[in-house]
C-alpha cells in the first residue's frame, strides 16, 4: 500500500511527486512528518491543502529553513503555532558555520511569527524562546514589548538576555497590562529594578516583587513599601516576611498588621527593646480587638437564633462546650428578658444559686444551670448547685425568684 511505501522509502522530490498526487491525505502526513523525507519533498508538501499535511512539516525538524519561512504565512493558525514552538527547538541546534544559512533563514520565520496577528501565535513563540540565548535581542525586546502579556511575560520572567538595565528601561518606557509581574518574578533581580517596580505603584506586582526572595531590595525602597502598606492588605505578609525589613519599619507596620503577623514580628531575632515594647503593645491590643469581634458575632449569632426560635439547651450546651461566653451571655439576656450587662453583674457574683435562678428565668434546663455554673459563672467546685433527683431545678419558683428579683438589670 502507498502509506506503507511512504514509511519506509525517503524518495526524492522527482520520484516523489507523482506518488504524492496520486496518494492520499495519511500517505502525505506520513511523509511531511518523516525526519528522513528529502528537503525538497517536505518544501513540496507546504503547498498542500491538508491542513494536517502542513502541520506535520511545521513540526518536523528536518524541514528546510524556507519551508519553515513559507509556513510563517500559512492561514492555519495551528500550522504557525507549531512552527514557532519548533523554532525555539531549532535554534540551539544551528550555531555551527555550517548551518549558518539555515540560521539566517531560521531567524528570518522568528521574525515574521514575533509579528503574527494572532496572539496565540505569538505567545507560543515566546513560550519557546523564553529561555534562549541563541536569539537576537532585538527580537528578545520586541516580544518583551508585545501588547499581549500572554506574549510579553515569559520573555520578562525568564530571557536571559535581559540585563537589569534592560528591565528598568522596558519598566521606564511602560509594560502591557499585567505582564509587570512578571519581571518582578524574576530570579536574581537587582535592586535598581525593585526600585523601578516599587515607583510604578503597582500593587501585584509589588507583592511578587515582597514574595521573590531572591529578588535584592534595598532597605530603604522596604521602608517605603511599609509605609504604604496600610491601605493594601495584599502587602502586609510579603512585607513581614522580607528580611531586610528595618525595625523602624517594624514599629511602622505594628499599628495595622494582624495579631499572628505581629507575633511572627515579635520572634525574630535581635530587636531593641523599642521594637519589643511596640511589637508586644499591638499583640495585647490585636487580642483586645478580635475579643471585641468575636463578641459581636456572638451575639449578632446569637439574636439571629433567638428570631427563629431555635435558641434552646442543645445551642446553649455546645457553646458553652467551646467556651463561646459572649454568645452564652448574649443567649441568657434575650431569653430572660434581661440586658447583657445585668446577667454579666450575676456571673461576676460566682453565686450558685443565683445563676441558677438566672437559667430557670430564661426557660433552660438545670444540666444547662450547672455549665453555667462551672464554664461562665466560675462557681468553686465545692459551691456547686446540684440538681435534685439528676434533673430537676432543686429550688421552687418562688426560691429561685427570690435570688435575682433584687439583682438590678
């Protein structure tokens, strides 16, 4: 059969032809994607109108260097992207003299395919050539200055080629949207683009910059990153975690960072007592304040059940299990009728009886009375209130009434 002669002959362009126009489409993929078809059948193939016929030139090495040339005009936008992804292939490959053509005509299809009006295009010829020495910077710089991040990013983060003065002039003269990030990913950066990255006030790409750790930033572009930190919570940690940070910068960022960032802070090693004494003054005040929080979703929680009735033993019980005391305090308030404050003056008496009728009052069970009792009231083990008969409440309405009725609300 004709695809088996394909496979294995090489024929030349003249024995060839004829077998070509008579064959079908699989004979002549077969034959494009042969790395042993002679040059000038595979330039024949680039005329052909299977697409698939085509796309197996682009993707075979041995293809000559104006087939490749040719396919970089091809109107199938998967022909040129796999011609750009076998151009980053080629190229380590051509730098002996006497390839020296086949270089230049290599060169030549990078070119035209870094001009490609199809993006996709584009970016697989970056994607292929991101790390490439084997290419002219001219080349280099203009996909780095392409419209398209998708283009522009890989050859930012990655080319070799660039030198730091590179980076800050491209910086300078303005990157596409959303591809500053990447240079800011860049291994090994030089201070002078941290510098250039941190002037341009952009805050992703700031915080890949913070997030680089190997990436060189001066102590004093830190301490200016700190200073605008407050209003971008996005920079707090990458800021923390620097360790060029200044202690001066420490005490700056103290007053709005998060309690676990500050006492991530507070553990480093050779802090003046200045910074220690900041440090551990906005860790007792971030406690104060998540206290505060906590207590308010407590008993927003807590007012949100009683709505739907579903305030009861079993709620009370498992909050007081997890130690939820402002929504237990919340949860007693509204169900006796009282104000936080008022049950918050019962609890501080550490009376047992007291918190007891105080549990009767908001229509819980005596189980319930004796949590109470033990988690929120702190009654000493051998005051404890115990229930009458395992269950029961062991006071009478009228005793139990009697024990809070004087209790001002």
């Amino acid at each position: 059969m004709m695809a088996d002669d394909a496979r294995a002959t090489t024929p030349d362009y003249s024995e060839a032809k004829p077998l070509l126009l008579r064959g079908d489409a699989a004979d002549r993929v077969a034959l494009a994607g042969n790395p042993e078809t002679q040059p000038e059948v595979l330039y024949y193939l680039v005329d052909d109108d299977d697409e698939g016929v085509r796309l197996a030139v682009a993707s075979n090495d041995a293809a000559p260097g104006l087939a490749n040339l040719k396919l970089t005009e091809d109107d199938a936008d998967d022909v040129r992207i796999e011609l750009a992804r076998k151009i980053g292939r080629l190229l380590p490959e051509l730098k002996a003299e006497k390839k020296k053509k086949l270089r230049e005509l290599t060169i030549q299809a990078l070119e035209k395919l870094s001009e490609d009006q199809l993006p996709a295009v584009r970016a697989a010829l970056a994607e292929a050539v991101k790390t490439s020495r084997d290419i002219p910077k001219d080349s280099v710089m203009k996909l780095a200055q392409d419209v398209e991040a998708i283009v522009a990013a890989p050859i930012l983060e990655y080319s070799p080629l660039l030198s730091d003065a590179d980076l800050v002039e491209l910086i300078a003269a303005g990157v596409t949207i959303g591809a500053l990030p990447a240079i800011a990913r860049r291994h090994d950066l030089g201070a002078e683009v941290g510098d250039a990255i941190v002037a341009t006030a952009d805050m992703p790409s700031i915080a890949a910059l913070l997030h680089n750790k190997s990436a060189t930033i001066r102590a004093r572009t830190l301490d200016n990153v700190a200073e605008e930190a407050e209003r971008f919570e996005e920079l707090h940690e990458p800021v923390v975690m620097r360790p060029e940070l200044s202690q001066r910068a420490m005490r700056r960022i103290a007053s709005f960072i998060s309690r676990s960032l500050l006492e991530q802070l507070s553990e480093r090693g050779g802090l003046d007592n200045k910074t220690r004494r900041v440090l551990a003054e906005a860790v007792s005040e971030r406690l104060s304040e998540d206290r505060d929080a906590d207590g308010k979703l407590d008993a927003d929680f807590a007012e949100h059940l009683a709505r739907q009735g579903k305030l009861d033993d079993e709620v009370l019980r498992s909050a007081l299990e997890k130690n939820r005391r402002s929504f237990v305090i919340r949860a007693l308030a509204l169900l006796a009728g009282r104000s936080d404050a008022g049950v918050e003056r019962i609890m501080e008496m550490q009376n047992a009886k007291a918190t007891t009728a105080l549990v009767w009052e908001a229509g819980l069970s005596m189980r319930t009375a004796l949590m109470v009792q033990q988690r929120v009231a702190k009654v000493a083990p051998s005051q404890i209130l115990p229930a009458r008969n395992g269950v029961d409440f062991p006071m009478t309405p009228e005793e139990m009434e009697i024990q809070i009725a004087h209790i001002a609300d």
